[in-house]
C-alpha cells in the first residue's frame, strides 16, 4: 500500500511481517543480489521492474555487504527453481533467512508507472486491515527526515586489501597506496577495484572528523556512496571541508553530492531518482557519452555551484541532471553514477585508475 | 550530400526474409527524415520498400553489378547504404567497390568500412583480432598428416569436432570424444579430403548459446540494445532456435561480462551501426567463447528492434550519415536520446516457423544450417505466457503443449526425440516432463537449460490439474482460480475447455466452466513496449496483451 491509500494486493515473499519504506523503482534487468546488499536502499522498499526476479538464484560471491539493507522488496514473479552454476538458494530462502519481508504477483508496471508520475513515496508491505495499515504508514517517519547514514557506516575502523577484509593493524607493505575511506554505506565492489590496482583501503566511520582521517596518512580520500539526504550528513560535510586540498578527494554517489555541500553548493530530491543499469550520461570534457549504474534520489543543483570554484563535468543525457563535479584547485572529482557497477555496466572503471594516477601526483 | 543509394535485400531467402525489408523501409525514412533524397534499388517488388512512399526514386532491377552501375550513372548518389540489405546488399556493395564503379562515379560508401566487415567475415582475419584484443575463439589446429595428427592428440580438449577440408557436405566428420576416436576419425577424414586436410576444433555442444545486439556510432559511443539466450544450446543455429530476451540465467556478473567483450569487440571492428556478437557460454563456469560476428543489420536485429521497441535499423541509417547516438532522438519516449540501453518488463519468446508441413518427408533435424523460413515472437510478463502465445502464434496444428506424435511414442522413442533437436523438439520435451522424468533427466538428454525445463513443467503441471479438477466435476481444488492461473500462464480458453473435457459438456458442472472460462478471457489488459520498464512517458503506441490489472492502452485511449 502506498501513502495515497492506493493499494495492490500480491502474496507474501521472505520473511514474514511487515515494513515500511520508501518505494522506488529500479530498471536494471540483472543483479537483484547486488542490489539487495547495497547500503543506498536502507529505508527503501525496491521494486523491480523487470518481472522474473531470482532466474540465476544467490551466490556466495555477489554481496555488495554484509546484510540485506533495503526495507523490503518488489517483485513480480519470484523464481522459486533458480538456475546457474553458482546459485546455492532461491531469493525467498535468503529473504526468509535474513528476515526480509518482500510481496510478488502484483501489477509492478503499475506502480512503476505511480511512482513515475507522483514520485516516490512512503509505502507498507503488509497483511493485515488497508484502513489500519494506513494509520501506521502515515505515523512513520519519512525517508527524507531519517539518518540512515549512521546506521550503516562501520562501528570501528577497518582495513581491504587484496584478500578482502582485514584487520587494520595488518601491514600495508606491498600496496601502492594507502587510501581514507570514509565509510557512508559503502559497497564491496568499490574496495574490490582499489585492491586490483593495488590500493589498500582503511575504511572509516562516516562521522570520522578531519584530523583523525590524516591521522592514518592516506594517500587520498574516498567519500562513499550511502543512503539519504546528503544535507542532513552536517558533521560529514564539515569533516570533507577540511579535507579538500590536504589530499586528492574522489566522491561516489552521496560523495558527489558531499563534495558539492563541502564547497558550499547545494542538493535537491529528484521526483523518482536514478536507478537502473542503463543511464547514458554525457561527458562534457571529451564529449562521449557512457552507460552507467544509478542509484540515487538527489542531486547536485547545478547553480549553486557557481562561485564554488566547481564545474560540473558530466550531465545526465535522459534529464540534464549533473553527473559529475570537479574543483580543480583542491583536488576534488565526483560522479553521480556507480563507477563499481555490481549491478550494471563495466564502462566507466577508468576512474579508479584516474584517480589512483592523481593520489601519485600527490 | 544529397542522394544515397540504399541496395535491398532482392529475393526472400532462408534467413533473410521480410526482416531486411522492415529494415530497409525504416532506414529509407530515416535518410528523408535527414533531408537527404533516397534512390533505392531492389530487385523483389513485394515489398514494402519498393512501395512509392518509401523512398523517392525506386528501381526494381536485377542486384548485380551492371544494373546497379547504371543506376548509379543515373541518379549520381554521393553515397551508398550497403549495410541494411543483408548479405546480397554488402555483397553487391563490396563488388561495386572492388569493381572501382563507386570511384568512377564519386561514391562514398557509408556506415561501417568495407575493411571492417571484411574482418569480421573472413574466418582467419576475424581469428587474429580477437587474439589480438584477448577475446577468447574456440581452439582449432589444422591437420595434414598422420603425425601431425598423432602429435596432438593429447593436447585437444575433449570433445572435439573433426572438420575435412574440401568433402561434400561435411563427409567423414564428426565429433571425438576420446584420442582413439579423434585418431580413427581423423585418419579418414584425411583420407576422404581432397587436399589431405583436417580441421579440429573444440566441441561447444551443450554450452549456452547467447547473442549481443550492439551499436556504435562515428564517435565511439557504444551501447547495447538487448541480449538473448537460446533455449537450445549450442549445435543449433540461432535461427533455428526458440530464443527468448532478455538473458535469463545470467547473473549481473556474466551478463556484463558478455556485455563487455562484445563492446571491445564492436569498437576493435570499427562498425558503424548495429552488429550482433553471438557467444557461447560455459553452463558451469565463467568461461565463454566468441562464436560470430554479424557486422551489419541482421536477421537478429529486427527481432532485438521488436522485442524491446528500438528501432535499430533507423538509428543505423542516421549513424551512416554521421549523426551520433546522444543526438538522434528515442522515438519510442520523444523525450530521451537512442544513447541509452533499453529496459524491459516483460519477456519475449521468439520460435521459428519451419516449412515441414509443406515438405514432410525433409529432414527434420536441425544443426548448424538454417532451415526456418520465418519466425513468431511473442511478448508476456512471464515466460511461460510468452511461450504458449508464440506457439500459437506458429499457426501449426498444436495450439499447446501437446503433441499426439509423442504422446503416443514409446520411452525409448521419446528419449532420443528429447536428445535430437528438431523443429518439434519442445514437444518432445514436453512431453517427457508429463511422464514424470524430471528436470534433470530431460536436461541430460537435451542439455536445455534447467529454468526453461522448469518453466515447461510448470505449464505441464497446470496441464495436469485441469485434468484432475475435469474428472471430478468440481469437487477438487476451486475451479474459478484455477482457470485464472492456467490463463495467466497463457493457456487458451481452447485448451483449457479441452483439458478439462468440457468442449461438449452441457450437464451443469460443464456450463459452469465454460461460463467461467468466457468471464476471464475478456479481463486481458494491454501493456506498452516503451524501452524504458515505465521509468518515462512514451508515445509510440506498440502494446502486448496480458493478464494484469492496470491497462495502458486504456488510459491512452482516454487521453485522446
């Protein structure tokens, strides 16, 4: 049931229960796995578009963290028979095993095509009394004036190497480089490229100030991805502002949307946001156009920008929207989409090189 | 600039049908809406091409060489479209070119490079390349002698495919699946060519077969616009194979690897417009192999073009005149660029249309060489839907998933119809899943991937409880959900009238029924093919029929 009251009627997927969330859409064809470990849907519940979810199963391979982060799930048809060679269970054991309520067998074009038109809203996935139910949504919090940040950073500081996960205090001997990053829901496949071009993470809570980030002497900062209103992350913001010139800073995702708050702009919800594995987006230097993996619900307002010393470097083709900022006189870039894919496109992994060859230039 | 000359695909051929003639119409229209005058030559007249609207000049002559001469003479076209016509339009292109007639008269030759094409086409040059950029080919060693032969014998992967050079249709080949086998066969099929000289290449059958369609304009922007997996694993060619689209059983990671190298692959050629890549896949690994490349508007293409509404052909022409993806506008929405990469909500089968019930006594077996002569494609929000439209859709004798023909067939007799494919092999398949052999056993036989298998055994299950609800006359599970189920799964009132055995039923249990089945067949909704799984508003109006609640159609209807 979404807040207007509309209601559609399917049959229980996962856990049982009841949850409430923020209701977006996501296009992408594949990685439901992916998505279902991606700390940027805390607080949402994700609808799949594409109707035959769960085809190739889950793997012990494809988590993008440690837990199941939306609020709950979408769906179709669920594939209770997976098939694939690395499939070990279906999408409703691993719902049902972590506690995920989920809902298939309804019309998720839609409610695809609500969202499309009303823009995201704050919706219940539930079993008992629409009228009751109701009365529960509309005594929730909303997404919008929730921190979800804090509830999905790192508790403790912890180091990626090239065999995963590692204590901090193991040695950084071998790496190229050593590299902050400050943890705002972070995904896996992030540290897994670092690794391949021979960086060494130490991964930091979000709320981490400025001195204790230098204090570990990175080579380069990394803002995270995450979920959420990037202007209620203050604290982040002001640690990033110090920040900015000490060492080359590279932002993802809610990074893009941090730097651009650090250097004084601002950023605003977009009706429906991004989210899919098909965004073309414009690069404005050499003019090519890339697809890349989406998932966010704000943006950079591109005026704001103006006297920040910022420009912006790549646009969303589909809506104009900015994908990508960079101040050159401290060292700063961003982008908008997920560079990491894990679900989506491999075509935009340059930037971890780029920006492992800025961290050389020091 | 000012006219192009666009070549038609001349007479329907085997795997090159009324496709190339959608395509070509689409490319006609596309260079007017440029501004540009299109003189087209083609020498079929039933087509839609050929009509006066399509183009402004049309000439229905002979494809070769001197009529096309003299239609160059005539009309003086700066350029010429070669890539929308099929193999008979970049065949005649390529003698035109190496003919010097396109230099005599000043003709530029559009899209992608002839050179290009010529890699992709020719087997040893399109070999080198992939070395080149490391995309894996299958293994192949030429053999000439007995003690070449003797040599590798431990080094080849086994099974492996003994192809002789120069014997009439394959004579003395065939597949070892040991170095004694390798050794005997091989040792004929040296004797039994012409030139002493054998082929070995590494078998793929039974790997997963999946295509690419893939495009790129001028400046290097490249996207993919669907990809597809092949019911029937590899042996069969993909014309001859029930393919279904989006990819089903790939992960994101396998999905955007294949993705991936068929893009460096794109970009290595230097095609200029579509290209479709065909891979054959591990089922038990990561592996995968580069089969194929189509490097121009393909038999593929128009059905990637229908199945998710890009209209491939169209964006090819533009790219051929230099414009680029991030400028040519996405029809479908109006609002977004064709830089992107469709998104579906549905699922699309396609099943090829055979001509054995013309020529029954032909061989009904298929293999490497394409023996359809037209092809259905159907669209539903599952699989299953899909499937049974498009059966229908095949305007044969069943209208499900029953076949007398295997149905009365012994188990042994069955077995090796599940293990041989041929154009009735669903059936087959089918039909050994309602004797209970189980997935698993019928994907021994077959190697059809396991989701189809399961998908197929839920049809049958449905099968068999209307079945069961018809011999109890109601008494069993509630017959108004199950009529409901069998619809939304894609059973026809027909089918469901007949597997409950109530076609010529008036007692009362048999009248209920049938006014149930009446009541939910007319509940159909339409839904758009928009490109996009609903994220933007759309204006082309190309809807599916399917059971669901909310009714795009309708609310287009109402808007008007």
């Amino acid at each position: 049931m979404l807040s207007d009251g509309a209601v559609y009627a399917g049959r229980p997927l996962g856990a049982a229960g009841e949850t409430t969330g923020e209701v977006v859409f996501n296009t992408g064809m594949t990685g439901y796995q992916e998505i279902l470990t991606d700390p940027s849907y805390a607080g949402q519940i994700v609808l799949l578009t594409y109707p035959l979810i769960g085809n190739y199963g889950i793997n012990d391979d494809d988590f993008e963290s440690d837990r199941l982060q939306p609020a709950g799930l979408i769906v179709r048809e669920a594939c209770d028979l997976p098939s694939n060679w690395r499939s070990t269970r279906t999408l409703h054991q691993l719902l049902a095993e972590r506690g995920m309520v989920g809902i298939q067998g309804l019309d998720t074009r839609a409610i695809t095509k609500r969202i499309r038109s009303g823009g995201v809203t704050m919706g219940i996935i539930t079993h008992g009394d629409p009228d009751e139910a109701l009365l529960r949504l509309r005594g929730t919090q909303v997404y919008g004036e929730s921190d979800f940040v804090y509830s999905v950073t790192t508790k403790a500081p912890y180091a990626w190497g090239y065999a995963g996960k590692e204590g901090i205090e193991e040695s950084s001997e071998g790496y190229r480089f050593r590299l902050a990053v400050l943890d705002c829901g972070l995904k896996h496949n992030i540290l897994r490229r670092f690794a391949a071009l021979n960086v060494r993470s130490i991964v930091l809570p979000a709320a981490t100030p400025a001195e204790e980030v230098l204090a570990w002497n990175p080579d380069g900062i990394l803002l995270s991805p995450g979920p959420g209103d990037p202007s209620r992350l203050e604290p982040v913001i002001e640690a990033v502002r110090h920040l900015l010139g000490q060492k080359p800073v590279f932002g993802i995702c809610l990074g893009n949307q941090l730097l651009c708050h650090a250097l004084g702009g601002r950023t605003f919800k977009l009706k429906f946001g991004h989210r899919g594995s098909n965004h073309p987006v414009k690069d404005l230097e050499d003019g090519t156009v890339t697809i890349t993996s989406q998932n966010h619900g704000y943006a950079v307002d591109p005026d704001s920008l103006a006297g920040t010393g910022a420009v912006i470097t790549q646009l969303n083709l589909n809506d104009g929207t900015v994908e990508g900022i960079r101040a050159a006189g401290v060292r700063a870039s961003s982008i908008q989409y997920h560079p990491e894919a894990a679900p989506g496109p491999w075509d935009s992994r340059k930037y971890f090189l780029q920006f492992v060859e800025q961290m050389a230039g020091g | 600039m000012e006219t192009i000359l666009v070549i038609g695909s001349g007479p329907i051929v085997i795997g090159q049908a009324a496709e190339f003639d959608y395509a070509g119409t689409q490319a006609c229209k596309a260079l007017r809406e440029e501004g540009y005058r299109v003189a087209l030559i083609n020498s079929n007249p039933a087509t839609i091409m050929t009509d006066r609207e399509t183009a402004d000049v049309v000439y229905i002559e002979p494809l070769n060489v001197d009529f096309c001469e003299r239609v160059i003479a005539r009309e003086r076209p700066d350029g010429l479209l070669p890539t929308l016509g099929g193999q008979t339009g970049l065949n005649l292109a390529t003698q035109l070119a190496n003919g010097g007639v396109l230099d005599k008269y000043g003709v530029r030759l559009l899209g992608t490079p002839l050179s290009a094409i010529q890699q992709a086409e020719d087997r040893e040059q399109f070999r080198r390349l992939m070395r080149e950029i490391k995309e894996p080919v299958p293994e192949s060693w030429i053999i000439e002698s007995p003690d070449q032969l003797e040599a590798i014998l431990d080094t080849v992967p086994y099974p492996c495919i003994i192809r002789p050079a120069y014997t009439l249709g394959g004579t003395g080949g065939g597949i070892a699946e040991d170095r004694e086998t390798l050794w005997e066969t091989g040792l004929k099929g040296l004797q039994l060519s012409m030139r002493s000289q054998i082929m070995i290449e590494r078998s793929l059958l039974g790997w997963k077969e999946v295509e690419y369609e893939v495009m790129r304009d001028s400046k290097g922007n490249c996207i993919t616009i669907c990809n597809m997996e092949n019911f029937d694993p590899m042996g069969v060619h993909t014309g001859d194979s029930i393919v279904v689209a989006p990819s089903q059983t790939l992960s994101d990671i396998e999905y955007h690897m294949l993705r991936t190298a068929s893009l460096k692959i794109i970009r290595a050629l230097g095609i200029e417009g579509g290209c479709n890549v065909q891979l054959a896949v591990n089922p038990n690994g990561f592996d995968y192999y580069v089969i194929e490349v189509n490097p121009r508007v393909s038999r593929s293409s128009a059905l990637a073009s229908k199945a998710t509404g890009y209209p491939i052909a169209r964006v090819s022409a533009k790219i051929a005149v230099g414009r680029t993806l991030d400028e040519i506008e996405n029809q479908v929405t109006g609002t977004t660029k064709a830089c992107f990469e469709p998104a579906l909500d549905y699922c699309v089968v396609k099943i090829p249309r055979w001509p054995f019930d013309k020529f029954p006594n032909a061989d009904r077996s298929l293999f490497t060489q394409m023996k359809a002569t037209g092809e259905v494609m159907a669209i539903d929000r599952s699989f299953e839907a899909a499937l049974m439209k498009a059966v229908r859709g095949l305007e044969i004798r069943q209208k499900d998933l029953k076949h007398p023909k295997y149905e009365s067939m012994d188990d042994d007799g069955l077995r090796r119809a599940i293990a041989k494919p041929t154009d009735e092999r669903l059936w087959a398949v089918a039909e050994g899943l309602r004797r209970g052999w189980g997935v698993e056993e019928v994907n021994r036989l077959s190697k059809v991937d396991k989701w189809f298998l399961q998908k197929i055994s839920h049809l049958v299950g449905i099968e068999r409880r209307l079945v069961e609800a018809g011999k109890l006359r109601g008494e069993g599970e509630d017959l108004s959900s199950l009529i409901a189920e069998a619809f939304l799964i894609g059973y026809p009132s027909a089918s469901i009238r007949r597997l409950l055995g109530v076609e010529s039923d008036d007692s009362p249990f048999g009248q209920v029924a049938k006014a149930e089945i009446e009541r939910q067949k007319i509940m159909p909704v339409f839904k758009m093919v928009d490109t996009c799984a609903g994220e933007f508003e759309s204006q082309t109006p190309y809807f599916y029929g399917t059971f669901e609640t909310e009714d795009d159609a309708l609310e287009l209807r109402k808007a008007t």
